[in-house]
C-alpha cells in the first residue's frame, strides 16, 4: 500500500549536512553499498544495499547521536546526556559520548534483549532499566534530564540528529551516481528526512521512498491530516521502526521532501530478512530490512537504479531464529502438520519413511498417546518440517494423504 505527501517545509539545509559530514570523518564509517543481483532481476534495473548495518554499533543512529553531542555547549557537556532506547540509539549515544569524554546515562525497558544492554554499557554508558515499554522509558529519562541537568538526546526529533543522518544520503549519491530510487525505512522519520535533505538538494529528480510497518505505521495517517497523528498501540516485529508518533522535526521535512510512504507486512519483513541472510550474507534486523520488503512486495514500482538503505544489524538471535522460521513459513519452506496414527510399534518409523521419500526434512516431531480425544489405539503426532517452497508443501500433502494419514492441521 502506498501513500502520497503533501508539501511542509523543514529546518535542515544541505549545508547542515555537509558540516555534520565533515565533524564524522574518522567517526563514522563511509559503509559499503553491495549490488544484489537476485534483487536487480527482480525489479528490472540495478538494486544497491547502502550497508549500514556494518556501521560502528551496528546502526546509522551513531551519526546523529555524534553530531548533537558533539554539538553542545561546554557546559552542557559538562552535565551530562541522556536517552532512552530499546537499543540502536542507546549505543549510538553511548559511543558518542565515549568518543567525545561526556558522561552518558541510558535509560532501556526492563525486556530489551540483554546483548543490546551488555553492547550498550560495553559502549560506556550507564545502563538503567525502566518500563516494560519504550515511552515509560521515555518519561523516566526526560524526568532525569529535568532533574539533574543533563540534556536529552533525542533519537531523531532534532536538525542536529536528522543532518547527521543525511551524510547517508551524501554517501549514496558519491557511490551510485547514477540513482533513481532511495528506499528507506522509516520510525520516528530521522534517517529518510536527512536522506531526503541531502539527496534532493543535489538531485531534485532522484525519487524518496520511504517504508513503514503496516502495524506501526504512522505517516499516512498523520501526511494525511496534515500534523503528526500518533498510533496508540504500534505493534511489530521491526522495534527499530516501531514509533507510535512521527518526530515534530522530521515530519515537515517528509512531507514536503519524501515522494511516497509505503507500507509492508510482518510475513514480508521476514521473507525480506532471510534473503538479505541467504542472497546477500548480510545479518540485518526487521527494520533494516524493510526497504528490501517493498522491493518484494511491488518490484515493478521502483525506478532503477534503486538504493535500499539497510538501517541496521542488531537483532536478538532469539528473534533472529523466530524470524528466519516465520520467513522460511512465509515461502512455503517450512511446514507444520498434525496428523493422527495407529498406536503400534513402528508407526512412527512408518510415517518418517513416507517424508523421508518425498525429501521433506523433519525439524521436530511432538508424539502425543494420552489425549483424551483420541481413541484407545490411536496417537497424535506434530510434524515441523523443512521443505523447498509450496509446490513441495503439496507434494508433502498428497505424499500423507495417499499413505492414509489423516491430516488434522
């Protein structure tokens, strides 16, 4: 699904870019961009991966984060900063505080997933737990900042953050010249609208798209009310996206510089995860993934050369696993089946023969013999298997069936 913008005006130049570009050399990484050829077939014309997944912390944030701390006054730093994340801009900000000697306090809820905390303190910060969700961590560090001094850091309403994000945008035009499309994913609305600052100044005909989380996405309501409007309950997979209300900031400067919003699904998050992983041997987080996942979706509507930005790498291997199988699922690679069986010895073995024929790999089998649906000689067996598409699933189908299993789910 897609939307129009309507025309706002907003307060970063191309100069603000440039000049955060200047305070990063030797700071930030100028990363790699990769060309996918899975993706160029697909689409029609080039497809390029802007790699900051490979940036220092893991994540495009470090270069905002860089650019407003670096940016105080001396007094200022003297008193300290403070953020709240759930991850990507906690080690942004940590990092930079490090580079730039300034104390630095984090505040992340209770269940952000421990390597984000361990890399967030090994980064120098001090590490807070507070909320089991991120606008009650919000609270309790703007609550801090007010009571002690030390000046917030906002994750992406700032013109500092969003210049410093827009020396992205300055290192795809100097490494694909030649580009038509920027697909970037979009939370709060930072990274696409410094893009957008630094590409359209110097490209007016280079087109901005940017992507959201169909559960978390609010641009499009809130482009079309003309003001942010927030999402009460953002819900998805994609955490470095998954902001309930679009920055004051970056809002004016999407609407009148951004082209098109798009939108995309949790099952094409994962299916666009695991391909950056098979097809490009790339680690990269849900939310990194999202400009991959509009490519799939609608491969016809992107003008090549394309750029898709690749925001970050810092997933949970907990929610890295669930992600690949939900992927896997997706493509009708990985099935799950109940099927029921006469209780003797051997039947099991005997359904196992059956898979084992048509090459479907079985992940788990779940054997169940006292279910009190089930009958006295009767067992139930859950299958997870492995398999190379839907057309496999099928064959795996018609395989049970024919040997007289019946299939119950």
């Amino acid at each position: 699904m897609s939307y129009s913008t309507a025309a706002l005006v907003g307060p970063v130049t191309l100069d603000d870019v440039r000049g955060a570009q200047k305070m990063l050399s030797g700071v930030a990484r100028v990363t790699a961009m990769e060309g996918s050829r899975h993706l160029s077939q697909l689409v029609g014309s080039p497809v390029h991966l802007k790699c900051e997944n490979l940036q220092r912390t893991g994540s495009f944030k470090l270069r905002g984060a860089y650019v407003r701390i670096a940016g105080l006054l001396p007094e200022q730093r003297a008193a300290g900063v403070v953020a709240a994340s759930a991850g990507n801009h906690a080690q942004g900000v940590a990092l930079a505080s490090s580079l730039l000697g300034v104390r630095s306090t984090v505040f992340m809820p209770k269940g952000a997933p421990l390597p984000k905390i361990s890399a967030t303190r090994d980064y120098g910060a001090e590490v807070r737990l507070h909320g089991q969700v991120v606008d009650e961590t919000l609270a309790a560090a703007q609550e801090y900042a007010e009571r002690t001094g030390a000046v917030f850091i906002h994750p992406f309403d700032h013109p500092d953050v969003i210049a410093g994000q827009g020396t992205v945008g300055l290192e795809v035009l100097e490494q694909c010249p030649e580009v038509r499309t920027v697909v970037v994913g979009i939370g709060g609305g930072g990274l696409v609208a410094g893009i957008a600052v630094a590409v359209k100044a110097v490209r007016p005909d280079v087109r901005i798209v940017g992507v959201q989380a169909e559960g978390a996405a609010a641009y499009p309501p809130s482009l079309a009310a003309g003001r942010p409007v927030a999402v009460e309950y953002p819900v998805t997979m994609a955490d470095g996206i998954k902001v309930g209300r679009p920055g004051d900031v970056p809002f004016g400067i999407v609407g009148e510089l951004v082209d098109e919003v798009r939108t995309v699904s949790e099952d094409e998050l994962s299916t666009a995860l695991l391909l950056c992983l098979e097809r490009a041997k790339l680690v990269v987080e849900p939310a990194g993934a999202s400009p991959v996942a509009a490519l799939l979706s609608d491969p016809g509507a992107f003008e090549g050369p394309v750029v898709a930005v690749l925001s970050g790498g810092n997933v949970d291997p907990v929610l890295m696993q669930g992600v690949l199988r939900h992927g896997m699922a997706a493509q009708g690679r990985y099935l799950a089946v109940r099927l029921r069986l006469t209780d003797r010895p051997g039947a099991l073995a005997t359904l196992l023969g059956v898979l084992s024929v048509v090459d479907a790999n079985v992940l788990d089998v779940s054997h169940v013999r006292t279910d009190p649906r089930l009958g006295l000689t009767e067992a139930e067996v859950e299958l997870h298997l492995e398999t190379k598409g839907p057309e496999h699933c099928a064959e795996v189908g018609r395989a049970l069936r024919e040997a007289g299993y019946p299939v119950i789910g």
